[in-house]
C-alpha cells in the first residue's frame, strides 16, 4: 500500500531559513465549503426525490447544543419550503412552516414513514 503525498514543494531546505511554504495550504479548499451542509445532511437524514416531489428525512437528531435548525426557500424543481426542525427529548419534530407548488415532506423515525403537518 502506499503513503499518501505529502503536501510539499519539493524544494531543497535552505539553512538558517523556514521550509519553503506550500502555496495552497491556506487557500480554502472546494470540500470545505460543503462540510457544513453534508453534516447537516446526515443528522437530518435528509434525502431529496425531486422526480417525486418530496423531501424525506431519516430518523433526524441534532446535537446537545442545537436546539433548532431553519431552512428556508429548499427547492426541490419548481416548489420550496420553509422548515423547522426542533429538537425534543429522544426525537427532532419536522416542521413545515409554508410550501409553495406540490412537496411532499416525510419523517421516518423507523420503519414507519408520517407526514409532516
């Protein structure tokens, strides 16, 4: 197996003076601006078919220290939504607070699949 490359330059180390820096180490990668939104992904469990109009989310949870997270304007096609999702002892409630064209939003804590009021 082998090593990932090391992020260098390749440059000879002169004496008395600092490695010679790696021009893109401080340059904010492409990943990065996404980490946010995909961790929110996975502990909503959110999941969009937009052939079928509808958002699903998966046995959502949300960290101790967020009580609620808003999404406001999620366009799935031609319709959006505005939502809350709260966190609850043991479970997060999904909230639809408007819609705008036909969206279907479902929960699944289980097995079992409810629509969300």
């Amino acid at each position: 197996m082998t090593e990932p490359p090391v992020p260098g330059c390749g440059f000879e180390r002169v004496p008395g003076q600092a490695p010679t820096l790696y021009p893109l180490a401080c340059a904010p990668q492409a990943w990065s601006s996404g980490a946010a939104f995909l961790l929110i992904q996975a502990c909503l469990g959110i999941r969009v078919c937009a052939p079928e109009r509808r958002v699903q989310f998966s046995r959502p949870r949300l960290p101790r220290f967020l009580e609620a997270v808003r999404i406001d304007g999620l366009r799935v096609g031609s319709a959006k939504a505005d939502l809350l999702l709260t966190r609850r002892t043991g479970t997060v409630e999904v909230h639809v607070e408007r819609t705008e064209g036909d969206l279907a939003v479902e929960v699944s804590r289980s097995n079992a699949v409810e629509v969300a009021p």
